[in-house]
C-alpha cells in the first residue's frame, strides 16, 4: 500500500503577545511601561502517525486537544514548528465549512469558485454541477446569495462540493453532522461509498460512534501530546469514553487495556438492566394480560430483540403460538439447539 499521509514528530506552537498578536501600539505601550512579554504554546507536540491510501483515520480527544490545528498543518494551511509532514494526492478539506464562500455571490457561482480554490477546471465542474446541486438539496435556491441561506444549506453546499470532486484525500472536521436527520445519514453513506474508492481520510468527530463506524485507524490526542495511535479502533475508542467517565488518562498498552475494560463493563452493564427492564415489563404483561393481542406483541418484541429470554417450545404451546411470528421461533429454537451443542444454557427469566 502506498502512504498518503505521514506525519514525523509535528509540533506547532502559537505565540501569544507577540507584534502580531497585539497590533503595533500595544506592542509601543507595552515596550514603553516595560510590560513587553511573549508566551509559546505547544498546540501539537510530537504527533507521529502514517495513513495509507484507503486508510480513515478518526482523531479523538475533547476540546483544545490540539485536533483542528494538525488538520491545518496536514492540509498545508499551517506550517509546523518541528517535524515534517508529508501528503500525497489532490486534498479537499472540510475544516470550517462557511469559509471559502462569498456571501455576496450566488449558490451558483459560489459552487464553482469553490472549485476553482480546490484546483479544478470550470469544464470539470460543469461536468459536476447538477450532482453537486442535487446532493445539497439545493436546486430551487441556485440564485440566491449565499448570505440568504441557511447555515444547514451553506454547510450542505459545502460537504457536496468536497466530496464530488473526486478528491485523492478527503479531511473533515466535525462535519458528518450537518444538516438535517436526513442528510446526516446520506452524508455519512456518501463517506461509505467515497472510501470505497481508494479515497484516504481524516475524519476528526466528538461523535465517537462516527470514528468507530467510519475509520480503520485512529488517532487519540490529549492537550497536544499523543496518547495512542492504532489501528485496534474498537480497543482504543473504548479507553477514550471510560476517560470521559473521569478516569485517568492511559501511559501504556497495559493502562489502554484497563481502561478500555472498565467501558466495556459497564456497557455490558447497562445491556443487562436494559434486559432485566425489558424482561420485567414482558412478566407483568403475562402476569396481568389476559388479550392474547398485548402478549403476543410482547413475545414478538422480546424474541427479535433477546431471544436468549424465552423458551421457544413452551411458547409453541401457549395460548399466545398462533399470534406469535413463527419465523421468531425458528430462530429462537436455532439459537438453542447452539446452545446446546456448545455446552452453554440459554437462560430463561420470564418462564416463558
């Protein structure tokens, strides 16, 4: 496989007090008073990490972790004070969404500036217009200024131009969220399809369950330094949401390990009580019910949902079979005969 991104010992710093930062009379009034001060701060320090071509890497970690400002180093926008990165390929980046825009101009014309600045052709983005539109949703407003749409359309517009023109690396910031419930979800299967074509990725998301369901590789940051970097995904997403739950930040494998353990258990955890609750409720219907309609239904739910629940014979030769799908019992008696060529007991609660 061919590498697409690497990025060795990237370390990027802001200087805060600086002439830049304060303008040049703060920086006179300063000098005069004898108050003049700078302070360096350390963004990103030692970020090493390497994506090939295909590869999705997600990037974790909570706010100020340092994630949008390595984003703009890899896209070019900034440079870093230690270390190298290198890209291979056209790169289309998502980083704020709104900027790039003239709100003074059409949907029209912003859709081929926006082209022009990712370095396609005008015959290109002809050829890409009506997809582009059409994916945005936005074909009765391409007269209208940008400043007259909504942020959900500016940021439709946006997404739809950065993944139809076949870019070789795609970046996004905190942007599978956009719009609507609806795009939402065409967005991210458009994520689906666009890697499936050999497109590399970074995706940087607060939604946990993005980077989990999109990326084979990830990158946990935490105010600058670097935690982790894996393709053990699962592994280390888990160590990242049991962080949330105010545990300490991991040093090694071993830590990243516990730590990833202590989400799982308690994911279980709550699995069981959202059973033991499921199973309650299925017992009062049986206990109180005497409609074969509520009851059947209860059977219905609990046998697609936790099969592990009920006893398919003994539900055979209720009063409830004939209200019963009996394509749910056919799994359900499956799922027992494994059980027991396997040793294991399929436990039943409900008597049922």
């Amino acid at each position: 496989m061919k590498t697409s991104i690497e990025c060795n010992n990237v370390s990027i710093k802001y200087i805060t007090g600086d002439l830049k930062a304060i303008g040049l009379k703060e920086y006179v009034v300063r000098h005069l008073v004898g108050k003049y001060h700078v302070e360096e701060f350390w963004a990103d320090k030692n970020i090493t990490f390497k994506i090939n071509e295909g590869d999705m890497l997600g990037i974790i970690g909570t706010n100020g972790a340092g994630k949008s400002t390595l984003l703009k180093a890899v896209t070019g926008i900034m440079k870093p004070g230690e270390g190298s990165i290198h890209t291979k390929g056209r790169i289309a980046a998502l980083l704020e969404l709104t900027s790039g825009f003239d709100g003074d101009m059409t949907v029209r014309e912003n859709t081929f500036l926006r082209g022009a600045m990712l370095g396609y052709t005008k015959d290109f983005m002809v050829k890409k217009y009506d997809e582009i539109i059409a994916f945005a949703e936005l074909e009765e407003f391409q007269e209208y200024t940008f400043n007259q749409l909504s942020s959900g359309m500016k940021s439709r517009l946006a997404f739809s131009i950065a993944c139809l023109v076949n870019p070789d690396i795609l970046i996004l910031d905190e942007v599978l969220s956009v719009g609507d419930g609806a795009f939402r979800v065409k967005s991210g299967e458009k994520m689906k399809q666009i890697l499936e074509t050999g497109v590399t990725g970074i995706l940087v998301s607060h939604a946990v369950s993005q980077i989990r369901e999109l990326c084979n590789k990830v990158l946990w940051i935490d105010h600058g330094n670097q935690i982790a970097f894996s393709d053990d995904v699962e592994k280390i997403c888990n160590a990242y949401e049991a962080f949330l739950m105010d545990n300490p930040l991991p040093t090694n494998d071993e830590e990243m390990t516990a730590l990833a353990s202590i989400f799982e258990k308690k994911m279980e955890e709550e699995k069981l009580e959202r059973i033991r609750r499921r199973t309650k409720k299925l017992e009062n219907l049986l206990e109180k019910g005497s409609n074969i309609s509520p009851v059947s239904a209860a059977i219905n739910v609990v046998a697609k949902h936790n099969p592990e629940l009920l006893n398919a014979e003994a539900v055979r030769s209720s009063q409830f079979a004939a209200s019963v799908e009996l394509s749910m019992l056919e799994n359900l008696e499956q799922l027992e005969t494994e059980s027991q060529e396997s040793g294991m007991e399929v436990p039943n609660d409900t008597g049922t």
